[in-house]
C-alpha cells in the first residue's frame, strides 16, 4: 500500500500586501466579504425569520453568551488569563444596572453603558492583585469570585438578598431588545478583531506569547494585562446589564456557574483563537440546551456528550476547521 | 571611549537556597566599552546579568546605572532607563512575524520618549521602523525575511532578532547573553561586524560568551567567572596567559599538557 499525505496549499489569492489591499476582481472582493456578510446579515434577519416570541427570547440570550465567550476567547487566547469567572463579569454588570434602573431611576440606555464601564472598574480593580502572578492563579481567583459574590449577598441580605432586585426596567420592545443586543454583539466581535491586530493588541499578543521579553523590552505587563481584562470584564458586565433588563430580574442566580462554563464549552466548539468561534458555539449550544429542556436533568448528559464528542473528534473547533477548508486547497500526494 | 562608568556593579551577591550563585561580583563598565564575560557552564554568568537587569532580586549588593542604584527595580523599569538585554534562549514572540516582533518595544515608554531606533523626532509607523531596524541588522527585505513567522526561522535570524528587539528601544547598553552559541561560523563571522557597529555607534555592550576567539576579537576587556566568583579581569591577553583562567577552563593538572600544544 502506497503511502499518502496531505498536501495543503494556500488558494493563490494576493489579499493584500503591506497594508494595501490589493483586490482585483469580484470574485476576490466576494471571498473576502462573504463570509462575514453571511454573518452580519444572517444575525439581523435572525429577529424576522423567528417566529415565536420564545425563540426570539432564547436568541437575546445566545447574544449575551456570545459576548462572554468574545470576552472569554480575547483574554484567554491573546492575553494568555485563563478566565473562569464569566458569571462574575455578568453578575457586576447586572447587579449595576439593576441598582442604577430601580434606585436612580436610570433608563437602560444610561443604566446599560455604564454598568459596563463601572462594572470594568470594579472587576479590574478586584483582579489585580492577581495580575503580577504567573500561571493558574487569575483562574482559580476568578472562579472563586463569584461563588464569594453570591453568598455575601445571600448572607448579609444586601441588594434583595435570595429574592434579588426585581422590577427592572425592560427594553422599549422586543426589537429594541433583540437589535440593541445583536449589534453590540457583532460591534465587539468585529472591534475586538481588529483590536488584537492594532499594536496594542500586539502587546497583548506578545504578554500572552511571551512575558519576559515583554518585560525586557521595558513594558510594565500588569499595566497591559490590566488593560485587557478592563476591555474584557467590559463586555462580560456588557452582557449582564443587557441580561437584567431582559429578564427585569437581578438576583444571585446572575452568579451562577453556567455563566462561567458555557462561553468556554462555546470557545470549545466554535474554534478557540478566533473570536467567531465562540458566536457560532453559542448559537450552537444555547439553543440545543434550549431544545433539550424537555429531557429535564438529562439534557446535561446529551450536552456532555456533545462537547466530549467535539473535544475528540474536533478539539480545534468548527471556526478553525472551516477557515483552514476556505482558506486552502487540499490534496493528497505519494510520498 | 569616556572614563565615566556607566554601569558599576557592587558586590553582588545572589543566593539560591544553599547555594551562592553569584558571590561578591564587582566590576565596572565605560561608556562605549564591550566587556566580555566568560566561564564554565554553571558558573553563574547568565545569573549576574539576570541580577543587573532585574529579572531576579539581589542578596545584597548594588547595581550603579550613571551613579543610581538601580538594584531592587523591576525589570521593564531598568529596561526603560536603557539597558537592554538578550535572552540565552530565544525569546521571540513566535506566533508574530519578524517585523511585528519589535512593534512590542517599539510601543514601550522608552521608544516613544527616544524616537526609536535612530532617536530623535517623532516614531513614525512602527511596522516600518521595525523592518529598518531588522534589515539595518541583516534580514533581507529583498527575500522578505522581516515579513516571515518567527517561528519558521533558524537561530542565526532569531539570535540577530533578539538583538533588534534590544536596539528598538535605543538603549545606552545591552547585555547580551551568548548570541554567538549555536551559530554556524559563517553565521558567527557575520555577526562580528554587527557586534563593532553596534559599539562604533556608542552603545556599551556586556557580552557572555563560550566562543573565546570572536569574543577577544571584540571586547575591550574580559571577566571571567567561576563558581559564582570572579577569577579575574583584564584585558584579552591578560586572561589569556593567566593560569588560574586555564585551571578554571582545562583543570589544574591539564593545563600543562594544553599549554604545549597551545
């Protein structure tokens, strides 16, 4: 038996050279904006083409998944913090805005830009202690955070205790809600693309590639690590003040694991390092869960299953996969 | 060359649990100087400089950068006063490629105070800077070395890379850790003349070596270490006929045998 390899080849298209982008024909203009046009135009169709209000609930919240697994996806694959504190991020956030609609009497057109900044602030602030250190710390002192959250507000009584805040504000309408929360999905997934490929998004590459030559190059790392998780717990609180306004609910439950877990099950699936990758997971493994609520506890198994079987048979995840099938020719060759 | 030292090292000394790694070094360095550094492996060459540069804290001692104590900053700190330095192994950024390599310094404090590279004036675009500093220091931009990951490239163009990230931050002096190891001898002989204009171009350089030959051809003076301590200081020819330094490299009963056929 003759012996076979795979030969892979880059489809001879010259993209762009230094900077300038160097198109030629449609065809080559299409190959480029295709795929993100399917993208961007797949998800504002999305509200119309779904008919009942629940499925359109269950897209709101594929949307606030999707922007935690951008934000787990940024920090853990360009800034080398393995985040395991989704719920965190989301609990601030939500908390946040809850406490500025129902105190202050904010809108959530104030309330939701500025739990995110503030909520940024705080969990920045609460992370840095952790920052200077190398390995697994940031991930153990993040997944310990809001577990600490919740049974402080469960034990002092504080912010409504066990019943959480309730009467928040909702959005206008459903579409406001569905279109406000689409487009800042698609706005911090194309930003935080293009941030990554900036310079400073070079020095963040760099922390992540290698610490100490950054050091030696007379950078302070904590200042930058700083930096990104300020952008990523941004859009994790992003996505729990939008989550609040949309339930009118805020309560511990904002804490829980879930929050925490499937961004990084959606990473998983999706294709880690590409940022697309955990959108496209979301909308994958949201609405299965969704579809496997009818099972009750035993639509945890068929989840499992699902990521067990994508971790072996496809640990690069889907993103991965179909760029290396878009972007190259495959063929097998004799040795 | 001036007479002011740039960089007096003070009795420094580094401990690791029992053992002393490096013991009492002191040593001073002109402006303009290249001093070699030299030793058998493990006598704490790699260790000292890791001490001056910040990256591990000293016992006791001090470092003087222009009549300042510098021992006991962090790293980019030092770095950001202008001593740069190069890593043994490698240290790319190897998902990046070459050119993108050294937008990192060319992004720090220190490169936007100097301008970079040349200095003076406003730090234009970094990715252009970066690819002249890579091809002033032998990538060639004809082949589109700068442009290619620094993953997929030898050990010559990432010793010389190591080199450029140093000179993106205009520094006053750079201390570089065996970039001649692991070269081949045309590769070696390339890079001397780097080594010269780099010092021509009044930069100060500690050089740690294990290749004898080119490093007497360049350095002004040379140290050498063993066992943490410092055996001796001097010029080229001085080390060369001293007899503790062939005890030290050879072993005290060799070194009448080497001494014949040498």
């Amino acid at each position: 038996m003759e012996e076979r390899r795979k030969e892979r080849l880059d489809r001879g298209i010259k993209i762009r050279t230094d900077k300038i982008y160097a198109l030629m024909s449609w065809r080559e203009l299409s190959y480029l904006t295709l795929p993100r046009l399917v993208l961007i135009v797949g998800m504002l169709i999305l509200p119309f083409v779904i008919p009942s209000a629940y499925w359109q609930r269950v897209i709101s919240i594929v949307c606030v998944y999707a922007l935690l697994g951008l934000s787990f996806d940024f920090l853990a694959q360009f800034v080398g913090l393995v985040s395991l504190g989704g719920a965190f991020f989301i609990g601030i956030g939500g908390y946040l805005a809850a406490i500025l609609n129902t105190s202050l009497g904010l809108p959530p057109l104030i309330t939701i830009p500025a739990a995110t900044v503030i909520g940024a602030a705080i969990s920045t602030l609460l992370l840095l202690p952790c920052l200077p250190l190398r390995g697994v710390y940031f991930s153990i002192v993040t997944l310990m955070y809001p577990l600490v959250a919740a049974r402080i507000i469960e034990a002092l009584d504080i912010l409504g205790g066990t019943d959480g805040i309730m009467g928040v504000e909702s959005f206008s309408s459903n579409w406001t809600e569905q279109y406000f929360i689409i487009f800042m999905t698609l706005i911090f997934l194309f930003g935080l693309r293009r941030l990554v490929n900036t310079d400073l998004g070079l020095v963040f590459r760099a922390v992540k590639d290698n610490d100490q030559a950054v050091k030696a190059s007379g950078i302070n790392i904590t200042t930058y690590k700083a930096i990104a998780v300020f952008i990523a717990s941004g859009v994790g609180c992003l996505a729990g003040a939008c989550l609040v306004h949309i339930y009118m609910w805020s309560g511990i439950s904002l804490f829980a694991l879930d929050f925490s877990i499937l961004p990084i099950a959606a990473t998983v699936i999706g294709g880690a390092g590409t940022l697309v990758g955990p959108v496209l997971g979301c909308f994958i493994l949201v609405p299965i869960s969704e579809l496997l609520r009818a099972f009750g506890t035993l639509r945890i198994v068929f989840y499992s299953l699902i990521l067990v079987a994508f971790i072996v048979f496809r640990s690069e995840g889907i993103m991965v996969y179909g760029q290396r099938k878009y972007h190259q020719f495959e063929r097998w060759v004799k040795i | 060359m001036s007479d002011e030292p740039i960089l007096q090292v003070k009795d420094v000394t580094k401990i690791f649990g029992g053992i002393t790694a490096v013991n009492h070094i002191s040593f001073d360095i002109k402006e303009g100087e290249i001093l070699g550094i030299i030793g058998p492996n493990g006598s704490g060459k790699t260790t000292l400089i890791n001490c001056i540069t910040g990256f591990i804290k000293i016992a006791s001692g001090k470092v003087m950068y222009h009549g300042k104590n510098i021992a006991g900053k962090p790293a980019h700190k030092i770095a950001d006063m202008g001593i740069a330095r190069t890593f043994q192994i490698m240290r790319p950024y190897y998902s990046l490629p070459c050119y993108k390599n050294l937008v990192i310094p060319l992004f720090s404090p220190r490169a936007k105070r100097t301008g970079g590279w040349r200095g003076g004036g406003k730090l234009g675009d970094r990715d252009t800077v970066g690819i002249d500093i890579l091809e002033e220091i032998g990538f060639e931009r004809d082949s589109f070395v700068p442009y290619k990951i620094a993953s997929t490239l030898p050990t010559g163009y990432l010793k010389r890379l190591e080199l450029a990230r140093c000179l993106a931050l205009k520094p006053e002096l750079i201390i570089c850790d065996e970039v001649f190891s692991g070269l081949s001898m045309s590769e070696i002989a390339s890079m001397v003349p780097l080594i010269e204009r780099l010092q021509m171009g009044g930069i100060t350089l500690i050089m740690i070596e294990h290749r004898l030959r080119e490093l007497f051809q360049v350095a002004n003076r040379v140290m050498v270490m063993n066992f943490g301590e410092k055996v001796i200081e001097g010029t080229s020819e001085q080390v060369m006929s001293d007899e503790k330094v062939r005890e030290v490299y050879f072993g005290s009963e060799a070194s009448e045998e080497v001494m014949k056929y040498a």
